[in-house]
C-alpha cells in the first residue's frame, strides 16, 4: 500500500456523476467552490452532465471542454458505461492527478485515471466522499480504507453526518452571518422577491416546496386551498411545480405562472442558483426539501422543514429517514414537546409515502415549536465543524 509523504495537501480533483439532476452535482459544486475560496487550494472538478449543472451555476459553458469558474476549474466526463475505453484514454491523456482525489458517492473513476493515479510519485490520497446518513453505523466506518485489488491504491471513505465521529455537514465560514443580515434586511428580502418574480401576500404563511413527485401533494395543497389562514407556496420550477400545477388545472408550469384558490396562492419560481436558494429558505417560514443538499441547507436555515428523501425500490430511505427523526426528535423531548414530536414524525411519514395523507392541521399547531428546535438544532450541528474544513484536516493527517 502506498506510504504518503510528509506533505501538505493543495490541489483536488472530485469526479462527480449527476444523478436525479441536482443532488450529487449539488453537494460536489458547493464543496468544490468552498476549497478553492476558503482554502485557496486548486481543484478541479469533473462532471458527466454539463446542462443540469449549468442550472445550479448558471455561468456554466456547456460546451467547453474546460474553463474556470467561481475558482475552480471544471471539466466534463463519462462513466465507463457510457464511453469507450478509447475515448476515456484519449479524454484523461497527459492528465497528472492533484493531490486527493474524491470519488463522490461511489461513482467509480474511470481506469485511466485510476492508473495515473497508481504512477504518480507521490501517490494522491483516494477519498470515497459517501452520501449523508443518520443511521449509527456511520461513525464506526468514517475513515476506515480499502485497498484496490490491481494497483498499489487505497481508498478512504468519508462520511457526512450529524455526530461526532462523522465529517459534518457541508457549511460556508459566513452562512451564519450572511443568513443574519438577510433576516434583518427588509432591503434584501425585497431584492429576492423581485429576483423570484413575484411579491409577497399580506398576512400569508410563506411555504417553499421542493421535492420529487408525491402522492402526497394533492391532499396537502387541498388542506392549504381550504384551511383558516393564507398559504403562500413558492414551487421552484421543476417536478413539484408541474404535479403541483397539473392539480391547480393550470397551463403550464413555467416561473411566473400562479394559481390562487381558496386561501392558498400557489406561485412557480425560477429555479435559483444555490446562493439564492439559501435565501428562499431564510424568507420563508416552513421549506419542503428533497434529496441531500437542499436537506443540509434547510437545516442551516434555521427554520421548520419537511424531508423528502429519496424513495428506493427497497425501503432503504424509510430506515435512514427514521435515524435522522431519532436524533431530530431529541431536540423536542428534552423540552417535553411530545405533541410536537408526534406531529413532526406523523407528517413525515405520510409525505414519504406513508398510507396516511398528511396532516397538515396537526403541523401548523406546532411550528412555533419547530421552528424553535430547528434554530437549536443547526447551532448544535456547527460544534462538528463544517465538511470541507473536516475533510482537509482529514487529508492533512493521513500525508503526515
């Protein structure tokens, strides 16, 4: 196995593959933009799907075979299932690895890669970044290694997680900041509205809604339309926004389409880069969230979310979403909030395809509460130290 030399760790490449459009490029975008501007390191991130990229960073040339943005330069790619061995030489030809390398959730690096991985003196360190759980086994496999079976290489696997023992959560140095001076800037908020193309409804319940389609969805937004109080769902546009407008019998489903009936006014909104999506969450007062990153940001928010996980054919997802409601839920019973406890489980339940329609009256009772636990909880999650940070250090350590 290799012997890492007493070096420091400057240079990174992440291969990234982008499944179900933005999860995995979302993670691997914003870990990438945070090493090359908080640690000033070089990184070079590939990516195998240019145009669902290009909608999270929208900068993005989707045509060229490199180019540099926000600091980190970015190349495409195809998994060896998709590409011939001879295009995928040609593709890596003269390519020196950097330092680490990150396989991002298993995504498997391509042979050619790999052998100039096995060549390059000294060897970059192997890092299978892994995808984000609750479930206890996390803290017993963060860092453990496994050797490649042909060539002199051994890889390290890093978990994200909500524990001590795990990598944290991914957490630029000033969020915190920044999400404190949108909250206190009616100037900023207003900058928002126009950028999402609509303004906001007096006296309304500010609801953002980003998730897969849902069986869900229609009891809910009939529980909106006929509640007590008016409900203002903002739907980036994408899967959500046409289940949701398919319900409304609207149209279409483009940003700037609205349907109002009853109490609730149902709004398309563009689909945002992800700075401004960290300021939708902060605007609103409750933010339905999917898949893994929109899941992490919404818990920096600060405000009462709702999870919907990634459904598998399995019933895996059921298992990793009841480990994150155990610890989630701790922070409800040691202030004897049992009602608000159940409630939460409850609709998280029946919004990932539980037999039971959600309950939204049970919910709203308590997202004073909620809201209350969410704030305690994102300050408990900044004790683990923010992902990239974790990750360098981790890197640092193994080349000592």
């Amino acid at each position: 196995m290799p012997a890492y030399s007493d070096r420091a760790i400057r240079s990174w490449d992440i291969f990234c593959t982008v499944i179900d459009n933005f999860g995995d490029i979302g993670v691997c975008w914003r870990l990438a933009r945070q090493l090359a501007q908080e640690h000033g390191h070089a990184v070079r991130l590939w990516v195998d799907d240019f145009p669902s990229f290009a909608r999270l960073a929208p900068g993005l040339d989707t045509g060229a075979a490199q180019q540099e943005l926000a600091g980190v330069t970015i190349r495409p790619w195809q998994r060896t299932d998709q590409e011939s061995a001879q295009e995928s030489a040609r593709r890596f030809a003269g390519i020196t690895p950097h330092d680490v390398v990150i396989e991002s959730f298993a995504c498997d690096l391509p042979e050619p890669f790999l052998d100039a991985m096995a060549i390059r003196e000294p060897k970059p360190l192997w890092i299978n970044l892994e995808y984000l759980s609750a479930e206890p086994w996390v803290r017993e496999h963060h860092g453990m290694t496994s050797p490649h079976p042909r060539l002199p290489l051994l890889k390290h696997f890093f978990f994200p997680g909500f524990e001590p023992g795990t990598g944290g959560l991914l957490r630029e140095t000033m969020l915190g900041a920044q999400r404190e001076h949108f909250r206190s800037s009616p100037a900023a908020q207003a900058a928002l509205w126009h950028r999402l193309g609509f303004q906001p409804v007096g006296g309304a319940l500010k609801v953002s809604l980003f998730a897969y389609p849902n069986d869900a969805l229609p009891a809910l937004l009939a529980q909106w339309r006929d509640g007590p109080e008016p409900v203002q769902c903002l739907v980036p546009a994408g899967l959500a926004a046409r289940q949701a407008s398919i319900w409304a019998g609207a149209t279409g489903c483009e940003p700037g389409n609205s349907f109002s009936s009853g109490n609730l006014t149902l709004q398309v909104v563009p689909f945002v880069r992800q700075e401004h999506y960290d300021e939708l969450l902060w605007l609103c007062d409750l933010n339905f969230v999917r898949g893994e990153d929109s899941f992490v940001r919404a818990q920096w928010a600060g405000r009462p979310f709702v999870w919907h996980i990634y459904p598998q054919s399995d019933d895996a997802h059921r298992i990793k979403l009841d480990a994150f409601l155990a610890l989630f839920r701790q922070r409800l019973e040691r202030t004897g909030q049992t009602e608000a406890e159940n409630a939460l489980t409850s609709f998280w339940h029946s919004w990932n395809g539980g037999n039971e329609s959600p309950e939204w009256p049970a919910l709203r009772v308590h997202l004073a509460t909620l809201a209350d636990a969410a704030e305690q909880w994102q300050r408990s999650l900044q004790h683990l130290g923010d992902l990239a940070a974790n990750l360098a250090a981790f890197c640092e350590n193994q080349v000592k």
